[in-house]
C-alpha cells in the first residue's frame, strides 16, 4: 500500500492552526497511520533536506525548520503522493491556488508552512527518517 511523508513547519504550530491542516487530509478521507510532535535537531535537518545543500535559501530553510517543533505524519492509501500534493499545492507559494493548503495559509515561499514527499522514493526515504516500522499503525476503517 502506498505511503506518504507530510510535515506541518513550526509556524503551523506557532499560528495555532494544527487541527485546521491536519483536518484538510482528513475531510479528504486520507488514513493517517503516522503522527508525532517533535523538535528537529540540526542533523535530521540536514538529512531530510540534502538535496537543497548550498542553495541560496538552505541556511534560512534549516534556522526556520528548527525555530519550533513539527508534526511529523504519514499518509497511506492508493494514490496517497500525488494526493497529499494537490491537497497541499506547489512549492512556489505565488502558484499555490485558494483551496490548497500553502494557497489558503502560506504567502511566502520559504515559510510554505507544508512539506510532502513529491516521489514514492522520496516518501520512503522521509518515512525511515522520522519514523520506525513499529510506529505506524496500519489500521483498519472498515470502510
Ligand atoms: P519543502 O517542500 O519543505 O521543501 C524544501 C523547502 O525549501 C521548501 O518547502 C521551502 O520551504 C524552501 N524553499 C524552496 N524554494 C525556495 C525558495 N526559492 N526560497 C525560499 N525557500 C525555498
């Protein structure tokens, strides 16, 4: 079953609106199997964003990701990537459109406020980052 890596950035929690975004997976009908408030340390940082070493904004991306804790979760179902991405919108704030999540609560790129694997490599790799096997929760909704 396919699996997804999302995480709320600091500002989510410092503009109290959690339940807010969390709520936009769960009226999609998503099935949440992976959830957790933590504080980054500077070595996940750096390992969830590898790719974007020495990028013009990476040293702004790190300081903000580390200004506060995150919600960490994992998505599961068919087609549950490509999902969480439109739920969730471009990276580029100034694209995002009223209805998605950076559109509806983001205006600046670099506080974009969501992160969402955008592969099913990507979604493994994330997962195994912030989570282990024996923390997710393959439950049944018997829907
Ligand atoms: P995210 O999906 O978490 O993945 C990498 C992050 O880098 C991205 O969201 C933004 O927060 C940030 N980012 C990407 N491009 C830019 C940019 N041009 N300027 C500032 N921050 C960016």
């Amino acid at each position: 079953m396919e699996r997804t890596f999302a995480m709320l950035k600091p500002g989510v929690l410092q503009r109290r609106i959690v339940g807010e975004v969390l709520s936009r997976f769960e009226r999609k009908g998503l099935k949440i199997v992976g959830l957790k408030l933590m504080q980054m340390d500077r070595s996940l940082v750096e390992a969830h964003y590898k790719e974007h070493v020495g990028k013009e904004f990476y040293e702004k991306l790190v300081s903000y990701t580390l200004s506060g804790p995150v919600v960490a979760m994992v998505l599961q179902g068919d087609g549950v990537i490509a999902t969480v991405r439109r739920l969730v919108g471009p990276t580029d704030v100034t694209n995002a459109q009223p209805g998605t999540i950076r559109g509806d609560f983001a205006y600046q790129t670099r506080l974009n406020i969501v992160h969402a694997s955008d592969s099913p490599a990507s979604a493994e790799r994330e997962i195994n980052l912030f989570f282990k096997e024996q923390e997710l929760i393959d439950w049944e909704d018997g829907n």
